[in-house]
C-alpha cells in the first residue's frame, strides 16, 4: 500500500508539471514553486506543540524505464505535551515525503503528502496542507487514514498520536 501510495503521488506531482515525455537520463522535474511550503511550522494549544519543518528535496525516482529526479516536499516532525517531548522524528528517517501538489490547485497553495506517525508504530496516514489566504505563515493541515484492507485477526488502530485538524503558523 505505501509502493502504492507513493506511485500515486509521483504520478500526481508529474501531471501536475506538465512532464509530456518519458523521464531518463537523470531528467529533473522541477517544483519550483514548493519553496513557500519550506520552513518550520508550529502548532500549540494548552498542552500540545506541533513543530514540524519541511524542505524541498530533489528526490531520486527509479522506476522501470523511467529514471528521473523530481522535487518533492520531505520533513520532520516534533510532538511536544506538557513540556515533554513525546516523539521526535528529528535525526531519523524523513517522517514526511513525497509532498507534492494537489492536481486541482490552480493557485498551488495545497500540497498532499505522506506522514509517519512515530506515536503509531510509524503508520502512514495522509495530509492535506493547504496555504491560507491572506498571507504564506498560516497553513492548515488535516491528517487522514490512507485507505486499507484488514485480513483476518489482524488488529488496525485508526487513531493518530498528532492533532488531525489544525492551523499551523510559519516562523522562519
């Protein structure tokens, strides 16, 4: 399901810049206008702080024939409670990849990408990142399951460890 997931999004992000042959040789797709989702973005409330930072990577896509470099949005993220760091992914694997925008955004204010919720075993759920209007420091963010299949006993825990629906503001 995340070959899947990730197939979908590159298919997304190449429709989106307008690629109209096939990609080898080390062929780039560029995404230049990614560079407004880059930077540190926080959430807080009483108790909870969301940080999460996000950079616009050139990322390497093998895929049969196709042999190509295009530029994704990739990051990490920290929860923090009541002073204390519950999960950081600062350090480790990219928590956040393949951010790409959404096919229907003519304005390119909102990107999907895939999440890792480190506070879940690592499990991938999907987020919608949108721009807000009135300025490039406030984006919204709404966190979903990806679309699954349990079989047999095999127990699936659709809740998050991250607030699922919040506004998040850029500080640099």
């Amino acid at each position: 399901m995340k070959n899947l997931l990730t197939i979908l999004l590159i298919i997304v992000a190449l429709s989106n810049a307008k690629a109209q042959r096939m990609l080898s040789g080390g062929h780039h797709v560029s995404q230049s206008e990614l560079h407004k989702f880059e930077g540190k973005w926080t959430y807080a409330d009483d108790s909870t702080r969301l940080t999460i930072e996000l950079r616009n990577d050139k990322v390497h896509v093998k895929r049969g024939t196709d042999d190509f470099y295009i530029d994704l949005i990739q990051g990490d993220y920290a929860l923090v409670k009541s002073g204390k760091i519950i999960h950081s992914s600062s350090g480790k694997d990219t928590t956040i990849t393949s951010g790409s925008f959404d096919s229907d955004d003519k304005n390119r204010r909102t990107i999907h990408f895939i999440f890792a919720d480190e506070g879940r075993q690592s499990k991938r759920c999907n987020v919608i990142f949108e721009l807000l209007a009135g300025g490039p420091n406030k984006a919204h963010w709404v966190l979903t399951n990806t679309e699954h299949i349990v079989v047999g006993n095999e127990h699936y825990d659709p809740t998050f460890s991250v607030p699922t629906n919040m506004i998040l503001t850029k500080v640099n």
